[in-house]
C-alpha cells in the first residue's frame, strides 16, 4: 500500500486543533524573539507575540486542512514525528544567548510548549498512520496489560511538582513552568499509555492482529509493527518477544490474555509469508 497515493485519510479535527497551537506557538516565539532587537518596532512584546501566534495558527489549521494526507505522512517514521520538536533546539540556544530578559522568557517558554505540542502531535500522526495500514476491524484481537508502576510514576511527579514550587518560591517562573509541564506530560503520558491499573481507557487496551501487521494498543495510543518488519517471534525468559532488528518488541507473558495462541497465531504467518 502507497500511503503517499492515499486519498482516503480523513480530516481530523484534534489534529488540526494541535498543528493551529503548535504553529502559533512557533511563529509567536520566533517573531518575538526575531524582533526585540530592533529599534523602532511599533508594538510591544505582547502584541508581536498574539499577532503571531494568530497568524501561525491560521497557518498551521489551514496546511492541516488543505492537505488530510498529512497526519498520515508524518506518523510514518520515528524521525518525521521527532521532527516536529527541532524547532525547539533553536529556542533553548536562544535562550542560553545573551538576550535581555524578556525575549529570553519568550524563547525558553516557546521551547517548552514546541515540545509538549510536538509530542501530542506526534501521538496524533502516529495514530492515524496505524489507522490507514490497518483498514477495517482485527482478525484476532488479545486482551493486553501495558506495564508500569503508578507508584514510581508518581513519586517522579511529586518530585518535579516539588521543584516546580521551589522555583516558584523564589521568583522563577519559568523554570517552575518547566518542571510543571514536565510533571503534567508524565501524569498525561501515564494514563494515554496506560501504564496503571486505572483510568480511563483501559479497556482498549490489546494487542489486535491484522491482515498488514500487528498494532499493540493502548488508551489513546497505537503502535503497528508490519510482518515484513518481524524476523522471528519466541518465548524467553517469561517475553513474547518479536525480533526486528535493533527494535524488537517485547511483552511480557502473564500480561498477554494467552500468549501461547498469540506465539502459534504470529509464527503461523511468519511461516506463510516466508513460503510466498
């Protein structure tokens, strides 16, 4: 299948929410921080950062929804949904520049909200693409228990919640919105992930098989593995374990709903796509 050729990937309404916010936030920051040098601008920060931000997210609703084509193409490598965070290496060298005080919060908050609306974005993209390669309902589908520990999990919150504070205490702002952000993003990634026994969501949670590949799903995220791309499965050392390369895919065994059958289902097509 040429998901290049795809026509049929349809619009979606969160996503071009995400890509309005995520050009408005690129185009403020980089119009704001691009303009404080100079003499003469006729308005001040705050304006210059809503212009922008406006414009940008004008841009960026509008790309989204000229072209339905493009969550799919960004969902389909690691290193193009990755791509949409590089902007935010430029803010964090602006930042570490000597430029005065408020174009260097401007540039340390805009590298902050590039990331987190570029991991959204990502999620988004990657989704889509799993739904394009992977048309109509599962053959088989097996319930799955994503693992994690809601009790680590939140002990690393509590302690960026804690810095977050401390930097609040003392008057740095940003840096406590720093540590906020990284908090709220683990709390969120936790429960779209689903990586504790609660939340909403859960129920979807499986490891679906389908005529293109296997999608190992969670809450609100998917992940889809081609048979081309699976050299061999086994069982070892209590793992399912599908051998791709430097990416293999492991699930634990007591977390499958029966991982004998998926083993017998996956080596099943193996050996069929093998005979071809």
């Amino acid at each position: 299948m040429s998901l290049e050729d795809d026509d049929t990937a349809p619009s979606d309404r969160i996503f071009q929410f995400v890509v309005a916010v995520y050009g408005g936030v690129l185009l403020a920051g980089l119009v704001s921080v691009g303009t404080a040098p100079l003499e003469g601008w006729p308005v001040g920060l705050t304006e210059t950062y809503a212009g922008g931000f406006v414009v940008g997210a004008i841009a960026g609703s509008s790309l989204a929804r000229i072209d339905p084509r493009l969550p799919v193409r960004l969902g389909r490598t690691l290193p193009r949904r990755l791509a949409s965070a590089t902007p935010a290496v430029l803010f964090v060298g602006l930042w570490l520049a000597p430029l005065e005080s408020p174009p260097e919060h401007v540039a340390l908050a805009s590298a902050i909200f590039i990331v987190a609306t570029a991991h959204v974005l990502s999620q988004l993209a990657g989704n889509r693409y799993v739904d394009a390669v992977t048309p109509g309902d599962p053959e088989r589908t097996w319930r799955w228990e994503p693992p994690g520990s809601p009790v680590f999990d939140l002990l690393l919150a509590g302690m960026w919640a804690l810095l977050a504070i401390v930097n609040a205490v003392t008057g740095s702002w940003l840096e406590a919105l720093f540590w906020l952000v990284i908090g709220g993003g683990w709390i969120a990634s936790g429960l779209a992930e689903g990586r504790w026994a609660f939340g909403p969501g859960r129920d979807r949670c499986a490891v679906q098989y389908y005529d293109t590949g296997l999608v190992k799903r969670r809450p609100y995220t998917k992940t889809f593995v081609g048979w081309d791309e699976i050299d061999h499965v086994r069982l070892r050392g209590g793992e399912l374990v599908l051998d791709r390369g430097l990416r293999d895919v492991r699930l634990e065994r007591d977390a499958l709903e029966d991982p004998d059958t998926v083993l017998e289902a996956i080596d099943r097509r193996l050996a069929a796509t093998d005979g071809r």
